[in-house]
C-alpha cells in the first residue's frame, strides 16, 4: 500500500475540468493517457474554488467503484463535478447539494423504487411495440437530411432531433415544444460551451454558468410541473403520465423529486444517443470502406452502435462520495472523499481496448463503460441501441457514401459532451 498521496496540481489539475479539454477530443485522451500511466489513482487539488477529489482513470477501477453502489455513493457530495460556488447556491436554492435530484443521484433503497416506475418503459420487450413509430421517424429524418443535401450538418440534421423526437414521444411531450426542450437541455449540459449555451460568451465564469444552468433547471421544473397536472388530471399512455400519478411507500413523489424524474428522461433521453450518433457518423464518414462493408453487411451494425458509444463516450464522468474508508489501486481513500470517475480515460484504457482510439467495428469483446455499471446503468441504454440501429438501416438503405465535408466541432464540456457541428457530404441511391 503506498503511503506517498500522488497529487494532481497546477495545470494538469485545471486540465481535468476544463471544459475547453474535452472539446479537443486528442488533446482529452492524450491526457488521460498520461495520467493512466503515471498515477490511476491521484488527488485533483487546485484552488480554493473547488473541492479535492481524487481522479480514477483505470477501467478496473472506474468499473469496480461503478459496481460497488454501498462503498461509493451517489449522494450527499455531488454527482457531477460542481465548484464550491455552485453547490453553494444549489444549497441556497434547493437546500440540497445539486440543482436537480434525480435517479442519477439516489443511492438504495429510494434508488431502485424510483427506478422501477419506468423501467419497464425502457425494456425491450416495451420497446418492440413502438418500433414501428421509431422506425417512421428515422425515415423522416434521413428524408430531410436527403433534402438539405448534398451537403448538411449531420448533427443539426439528424443526430440532434431525431432522438429527441423519439423520447420526447414515449415521455408524452407535444413535438411543438421539442424546440424548447432541446434547447433547455443544452444550457444545462452545455452551459460551459458559448454555441450550445446561446450565450456567444467564449469565457463565462462558474458563477455566470451556474446561473445560466439554474434558469434552465427553473424553466424545466416549470414545464413539467404545468405537464403533471395535465397528465394527473387526464392520464395518457406515456411516462409523463406514470411519473405524475407514481407512488412510492404508497405517497406520491414530490414536487422537487417528480421534476427531476421528468427532467433526466427529458434530457439524458436524447443528448446521450444524440452524441453516440454523430460519433458514428463521424467515424464512417472518415473510413470509406467501413462504411461500404457496412453497407454490404448489415450484421456489422450492432458492432458499429456499441463502438460508437465507447469511441464517443457521451457521459464524460460522474463524482462518487467514498462510504468508508477503502483502498483503491493501493491508494487509502478516506470517507467522505469525492472521487471522479473518469469515463473517457477508462473508455481508452489499453489494457482492456486494442489500439483504443482506433474505431473498430468489430471489436470483440466490447466492455465499455458508456452507460456506467452496477444498479446506477444507465435506464435507456437498450432504446439508444434500438434507435441508433433503426436510424443506421435507414441511412444505409438510402445513401451510397458519405465523407467529411468541413473540421467537426466538439462541445467544451466537462459532463456531457460530443460533437456539436459535423458537416458531411454524400451521395443517394438515387445520385
């Protein structure tokens, strides 16, 4: 066991949350890299605006944390890396540490009681009966994309609307308000980037973000809780309907708890597959011959979603709070301890990926940790698989090649991210 505490300092400590990092996609990996090989297991201490926490970049040990949901919880620090300031003012505004509490931040036993409410929305078996609407809306996007062609942004085409639509359907959300759900999402995933956020800021302090994310939360709560009434008072068959008139322990959720329900199938619904999609778009688009093996052999789809979501790894990280004291990779973690769990460096880890930055469709086995382990996997995982494959057939039938048509742009985010522009140039079946 050692007993020297590696730490992170200086620069390398700011380069872990910065956000402007993960939008130089290379720059993030070459990062992780380093930090893989010289210390798995380091303790991030900056500057007085955020909190120490030790940074777990191996995929054993990010994997065994994500599995072990006594030792290492979801709550009561955050579970997003958050500077002081800002769970200092969630604590003013909601008295709890995070803005919005939610599945993601439950830990046992409320955790799997909330999480049964809707589970079985998100199961395969549900989901085989709505295929056919799912596949009639990827139809309609490939029509427009075809439409904007021969040349188009792919994720304001396709990769962007096209899984909102598809949640926003099984949630019960009108497709009128797509629009502003889309774009509430992406000031509270995207409040560090000045694209996503409309604020045309390219420096924005953690305060001005914090209150750019909370006015999103507010407008959110706002919506659903106008929503839930609706579906309290004329139920429909729809999740909005199953949240609204859920209860546990035999009450029903409160205010604070049924918009945060609402909130994360609302937007990690559809932001997620969303990056997932342009990621695999952006792959084949760079190798001509994937995708024309693809197109000739349709048994390699399902090895180009799930590699896709590894390659693009949506969810960047998530914070874990240490129950007990606990060793990991030999370094003593105390309780209390604030751990952040590095998707994106596990994710490219070596050991357990061949030439990891490599995409690879046929890439087998393929134990990526894109949608987290343990009881806190992520409640959509087998809809983004459905969705990208249905959407994937479509544009296969449809278009004969395709290639890069400009430099993609990646969000500057430190949670969520992916590509955020992502012009391409193809050909239809029809020339």
């Amino acid at each position: 066991m050692s007993e020297t505490i590696p730490v992170l300092r200086g620069a390398d400590a700011h380069r872990v949350i910065d956000p402007k990092v993960y939008g130089n996609w290379t720059a993030a990996l070459d990062m992780f890299d380093r930090l893989r090989r010289e210390s798995p297991v380091v303790r991030v201490e900056n500057d007085e605006f955020h909190d120490p926490f030790w940074l777990i970049t191996r995929h054993e040990d990010v994997m065994r944390i994500s599995k072990d949901n006594a030792t290492f919880l979801n709550n009561p620090r955050p579970v997003v890396f958050s500077f002081r300031s800002a769970i200092e003012f969630a604590k003013a505004v909601t008295g709890s540490n995070m803005l919005v509490d939610s599945l993601v931040v439950f830990d046992a036993p409320i955790h799997m009681k909330y999480r049964r409410l809707t589970q079985e929305w998100f199961m395969p078996k549900n989901l085989k009966l709505i295929e056919a609407e799912i596949k009639a809306l990827a139809k309609k996007t490939v029509d427009r994309l075809i439409e904007a062609g021969p040349e188009a942004d792919f994720v304001q085409t396709v990769a962007a609307p096209y899984p909102l639509h598809v949640v926003m359907q099984i949630l019960g959300v009108p497709e009128a308000d797509e629009a502003r759900m889309l774009f509430l999402t992406q000031q509270m995933f995207g409040g560090q980037d000045e694209d996503l956020n409309k604020s045309g800021r390219a420096e924005m302090t953690a305060d001005q973000i914090t209150q750019l994310v909370a006015g999103a939360v507010k407008s959110f709560e706002e919506y659903f809780a106008a929503l839930a009434a609706e579906k309290r008072a004329r139920p429909t068959q729809d999740v909005a309907s199953v949240i609204a008139n859920a209860t546990v322990d035999g009450a029903p959720l409160n205010d604070r708890d049924m918009a945060g329900y609402y909130i994360i199938v609302a937007s990690a619904g559809h932001d997620t597959t969303s990056a997932s999609t342009a990621g695999a778009m952006h792959a084949l688009a760079q190798d001509p011959e994937q995708f024309a093996r693809l197109k000739a052999d349709r048994s390699l789809l399902a090895g180009v979603v799930e590699e896709a979501i590894r390659w693009s790894t949506p969810v960047q990280h998530f914070m874990r709070t240490a129950a007990e004291d606990v060793e990991i990779a030999g370094q003593k973690i105390a309780k209390g301890d604030w751990l952040m769990l590095s998707y994106v460096a596990a994710n490219h880890d070596d050991s357990v990926f061949a030439d990891p930055r490599r995409f690879d469709a046929a890439r087998s086995p393929n134990r990526h940790l894109a949608f987290g382990a343990g009881a806190h996997q992520c409640l959509g995982l087998h809809l983004a698989r459905l969705e990208m494959r249905i959407l994937f057939e479509e544009l296969l039938d449809r278009i004969d090649a395709i290639e890069l048509a400009g430099e993609p742009k990646r969000a500057n985010s430190t949670f969520v991210g992916g590509l955020k522009t992502l012009p391409v140039r193809f050909q239809t079946t029809t020339g």
